[in-house]
C-alpha cells in the first residue's frame, strides 16, 4: 500500500508547492570545499545568489534581551541551488519518480504517489475524526489537487473549506512571489539563552545555505484533519500562502559546506546564530551525544546543531540561544512543555536596541 522512503542525509502553518519540470531527485546539491570552521555565522557560507544584498552589521536586541550586533541577512526565499517540485500525484498511475514525498512526524518518509494516495484510507482512517479518505475518482483515477491560487487559500490553512477536503494541497509559488524576500537579523555570535525556547512556537527556525528560510514542524494533525495532503517535494519544501516555499526537514539537496575532519556537512543557520550540520558525517554515521535541542560541542565548530531525520517532521528540538529577528515575522519563544525547569519565557522585543 505505501512507500516508506529511508531517511536521508541533510534534514527540517500549513504548507504546499509548485510542480516543476527539476526535480531535487535528479539534482546533485552543490557541496563547498572544506572551510575553517567558525563558532558564528560567516557570509562566505552562503551559495551564490542565496542572499540578494550585502551582509550588513548593525545593532540589535535578541529574545532574552540581550543587546549585540547581527547581521542583516536578506534572502531570495527561492533555493538558488535546485528547482522545487514536483509535489501532488495527478492520477493513481503517478509513481515516485514524478511526484513529492509526505512527512506526517512518524518517522517515515512516505512517496506521495498514487500507491500512496490509494492507501490513505487504511493508513489513516478513522484517526482524524469521521470521513472517508477519497481523494481520486474510483472510475477515472483522477486525483483532485488544488489547481488555481483561490483553491490553494481555501484548502492551506487550518480551517478548510469542506469542498477542498480530500485534496492534495499543492500552491503555485508564482502566485505568492511578494512572500519570497525575507529578512533576518541572526545574532554574529550567539549568546546562550537562560532556559531553551521552543521551536513550535517561533514562526522561523532559521535559513538553508541556499537561501530558503527553515520553518518548524509542519501543523500535520490539522493538515490531516481535513483529510487533506500537503505534500512536500524531494527537498523537504513546499509553498503557502503565508510563507513562499520554504523548508519543514533537511534532505540532502541543498547547499552545504563539507568538513576536512569528516564532520557532518553545514547546512544552514537557526534564528539564534548557532549552525546547522547535517544528522550524518561523511561515513554515514549520526553525532553522538545530542541534547534535548539536537545540539553538542566540539573543539573546531563550538557548540551547534544536528539536523533531525527528514521523516521527524523538524530541525531541531528547541533553541539553545537568545533568537534574532525576521522583519515582518513575530516570532514568540517560549520554553518546551517538556524541557527542563529555569526561567519563565523570553519574550522578544522587535527592533534595534531601545
């Protein structure tokens, strides 16, 4: 019934994409050569085209209050290392090599073919309230996709309207090209935070290498709910109307910056200015000795991130640092239900200094 996709190697609202021709499964990511590794983030990281201006410095004020100087980072919002898509299957004849992949945090990386969309029923059935799953037409195979912008807005978001329930949700990314600059203010060093803040409740995690922004776990209880599909494309992204195309897990397509110790590969930034490295190293292997926030330290990069396996549905478990900002984005850190005791919650202040 369905395909089980193993995990692969670089990791990660309602959220959805554009088909395209490209496909990330075609595409070989682009790898730099071994750089001297740094405890802040270094504007020679990013691939070419990923940031449209000049890394500026200025001051700031980050979540825990704490006054520094970040760098204003402004990217395309677009990967300027692959294309998007393909998303959504159009017929129950659709196999893996044309269409996305579907993450639901289980673990599993599901093919969204037409196996796959066959199979809902049994898979999910009965989990997400009364309803049957039936998103093709038995006599045709027709699989009903969101097609137009009006269709996009009326199934991606958590109330759905009924008549795009049963859909596979896919968005246009043409049709949201205002959402696709973003502009982040990322500590230059980052300042370790008095209690850990919860990814869940911040609108960003941070930004690839490649220019696309990293959001946290996808809202799947509500995607399902609907028995609705938000597809994603090989890459772990797909497009809203809320955000452009961004990424919800790490898998091995975008830009990255190989170590000379074998170290797992650099994948991006979090909002706090810590790194984000790939889950597996050169030989395959995962880090050892992660905290609740998929973070440890070592003597050439400093304390830093693991990006979870694609199939979690996430990046990272929490924050480990004061956040920076992303102009226009309110980003509201708050400790984990689950994390260790400290602290009542950062409340972030918008701004430079004040």
């Amino acid at each position: 019934m369905k395909s089980a996709r193993s995990a692969l190697v670089l990791t990660a609202g309602l959220t959805v994409g554009i088909g395209t021709a490209a496909s990330c499964r075609s595409e070989t990511p682009s790898v730099a050569e071994a750089a001297p590794a740094t405890t802040g983030l270094a504007r020679a990281d990013f691939h070419r085209d990923a940031v449209k201006t000049l890394m500026a410095k200025e001051p700031c004020r980050l979540s825990g209050g704490t006054v520094t100087t970040c760098y204003r980072l402004v990217v395309s919002g677009t990967p300027s290392d692959h294309e998007p898509g393909p998303f959504c299957p159009r017929t129950v004849d659709d196999t893996k090599e044309t269409v996305g992949v579907w993450l639901d945090g289980s673990g599993v990386v599901y093919d969204a073919d037409g196996d796959f969309i066959r199979g809902l029923d049994d898979l999910y059935g009965g989990k997400y309230g009364e309803g049957a799953w039936q998103l093709f037409d038995a006599t045709t195979g027709a699989i009903n996709v969101t097609e137009t912008k009006e269709a996009c807005e009326a199934a991606a978001r958590p109330d759905v309207e009924e008549a795009y329930q049963n859909h596979c949700v896919e968005c246009d990314a043409a049709d949201f090209t205002h959402l696709e600059e973003l502009t982040f203010l990322i500590p230059v060093e980052p300042v370790p935070a008095a209690t850990v803040n919860d990814v869940r409740s911040a609108a960003k995690i941070g930004v690839a290498l490649n220019g696309v922004e990293l959001d946290p776990p996808a809202p799947v209880h509500a995607i399902l709910g609907a028995r609705t599909i938000a597809a994603f494309d090989d890459c772990g992204g797909h497009v809203n109307p809320h955000g452009g195309y961004h990424y919800h897990a790490a898998m091995d397509c975008s830009h990255r910056i190989a170590q000379a110790d074998g170290h797992a590969s650099k994948i991006g930034y979090a909002l706090d200015g810590y790194a984000i490295y790939a889950e597996l190293d050169a030989k395959g292997a995962a880090a050892n000795g992660l905290d609740a926030c998929r973070g440890h330290a070592d003597e050439t990069r400093g304390y830093h991130y693991h990006a979870a396996s694609p199939g979690e549905n996430t990046f990272l478990g929490c924050f480990r640092g004061e956040l920076g900002l992303v102009e226009g984005v309110h980003v509201r850190p708050r400790r984990p239900p689950s994390g260790p005791p400290g602290a009542p919650p950062h409340r972030p202040q918008r701004g430079g200094p004040k």
